[in-house]
C-alpha cells in the first residue's frame, strides 16, 4: 500500500467540508486535482471513501473509520513537528551534567536557572561528583556533559580548558587585608587551609612556599574549600582558595560575614575544564549549554577581577 501523507490530509479536508470544491481551496490545489487524490486514496484502499449521487458526495461508514485513523496519523505528526522544533530551538529534550563540589553549590545551579529560562519542555539531571569520576561518565558516555577539574587529554573526551587564578582569603580585620597583594612571605608560619596532600593546588602552594624559603602550616586540610570560609571567618587560619568558591561566596552578598579576598602571587592556578564525550555528536542542546557556560567562565573571572583590583569583600 502506498499512501501519502498529502493523501491523507486532503482527505480529512474532504470529510470536513463535505464539498470537493472547498476542500480544494482548503489544500490550495484544483478541485480535479483533489478530485483525482480521492479516487488514488480509494484505490489503494480497495474500497470506497464516498458514494457519489448528482454531484453530492456521501461518506462511507468506512470513511468514517478511516477518518478516525486519519486524524491520529496527522495529529501525532503535529505532535511531532512541535517538538522537533522545539529541540531545533534548544527548548525540549534532556541533559544530563556531572559537575564537581566547588561548583556545584552555586555556580553550575546559578548558570543553569538562566539556561533553561524559557524552555519548560527541557529537562535536567544534574549530579555531583568527583572530578576523577565524572572524566569516566564522560568518557563512557553516561552524561553528555561534566564540569571538573583539569583531565590528562584523552581521545574518548573532548574537553575545553581554562586556567583560573586562585585568591587568598582573608579576615577584613586582619592585618594582611591591607595589602593589594597576598605573598609567601605574608604567610610564613600562619595557620592554613589546604586541600588534600595530592591535589594539584595543594602542591603548587607548597611548591611556592618553599621557593620563597617559607613555611607552609597545614592547619586544617579540606577535600573541598568551601568549609574553609568558615575556618577563615573564625579566625583559624588563612586560605588561599580557588576562584569558583570565592566567586560564589562574592555574588551571594554575604554582608554579614567578614572575608575579603585579595591576589596571591607567585600565580597559583586552579584548571577546570568543560567536558564531552570524544566519540558522540553532541546534541544542540549541549553544543548551547557548552557555550553559555563558557561565557559564565569569563564572566566569573571578569567579576573576580574587579573585586581583587578593588579591593572590594
């Protein structure tokens, strides 16, 4: 059997408007053309839609069955037509996102909320995990896309980087606080909070300490640096901390606390990066949602930038 779908909606005209002539008006073709479809459709069926008496078309009591078949084929290709351009227009479908703890508290939810303004029919799944186990989801395709620290490169992900400057944390009546700019020699021998012994930026402080024939004191040592805003805020110690935690504590307007953060130099950097499956297309949906938080990214290194140079909490 070969019928069209063109077929088929020339005919469901046909029931509605009960004439040949308006049906053809309807579907902008002639009337011998609709005329013509009608006696193909019937054809290929191997039965008649109409009884035809004096010019006046009367429906079958198969027509009429059929009728009712008609209208769902085309009312699921409506459905259908909708939603594809819905996800042409990056408003339906799924996204499933593995981000890692010092983003996942504000950040990537902040970032998210204006993503998804607008797109009711698109839904999201957002985990957090650490930045190791979200490099296999993406590499094993389980989630189409992860925010994480700084992978070895390897082909099964694609991956986009960025290095991030990490801040120093501090008291607003600490001494130090004074200063435009935080050294190892400024914290020689205080208090700190660091990250596990083997994390990249817990190495590259102690690396700086001990170029600058300083020492660094391991106070309280963290997996994550949000808890440590708390220790810096008792006045347990200093902290030198990665920009995404300092940014989130900076756009929540944390007035009643007491932190400011200031540059930390020699440069000690904190990289994450955005990434993808290697041997997937990514859907559009990604592909945008890639892009906007890779302008969150600047965004949030712009306002850091402002607020280090202003000296501002």
């Amino acid at each position: 059997m070969n019928i069209s779908l063109r077929q088929i909606a020339t005919f469901r005209e046909v029931m509605r408007s009960g004439s040949i002539s308006q049906a053809a008006r309807t579907v902008m073709r002639t009337q011998p053309a609709v005329s013509s479809m009608i006696s193909t459709l019937e054809e290929e069926l191997g039965f008649s839609l109409f009884t035809r008496e004096h010019g006046k078309l009367t429906p079958t009591p198969e027509a009429h069955f059929f009728l009712e078949e008609c209208e769902a084929i085309l009312d699921r290709l409506e459905r259908t037509e909708r939603t594809i351009s819905q996800i042409r227009a990056l408003e339906a479908g799924k996204l499933r996102i593995a981000c890692h703890p010092a983003a996942s508290g504000l950040f990537m939810p902040r970032l998210l909320t204006d993503f998804l303004a607008g797109k009711d029919d698109l839904d999201v799944e957002l985990i957090m995990r650490s930045s190791s186990v979200i490099e296999d989801m993406i590499a094993s395709q389980q989630y189409d896309l992860g925010f994480s620290e700084t992978p070895i490169p390897r082909a099964s992900i694609d991956q986009t980087d960025f290095d991030l400057e990490c801040v120093c944390v501090l008291r607003a009546d600490d001494p130090l606080a004074q200063l435009d700019e935080i050294a190892p020699q400024d914290l020689d021998g205080r208090p700190m909070a660091v990250l596990f012994e083997n994390h990249a930026t817990t190495m590259q402080t102690a690396s700086v300490f001990e170029q600058a024939g300083c020492t660094l004191k391991k106070r309280v040592e963290l997996r994550t640096s949000l808890p440590g805003l708390q220790f810096v805020s008792a006045g347990v110690c200093h902290m030198i901390c990665d920009m995404i935690t300092a940014y989130s504590y900076i756009v929540q307007g944390r007035v009643d606390d007491n932190l400011v953060v200031r540059r930390f130099r020699p440069l000690i950097s904190n990289s994450v990066s955005i990434l993808t499956p290697g041997y997937a297309t990514r859907s559009l949906t990604t592909q945008a949602l890639s892009a906007h938080l890779e302008q969150s990214i600047r965004e949030m290194q712009a306002t850091m930038a402002t607020a280090i140079s202003s000296g501002a909490p």
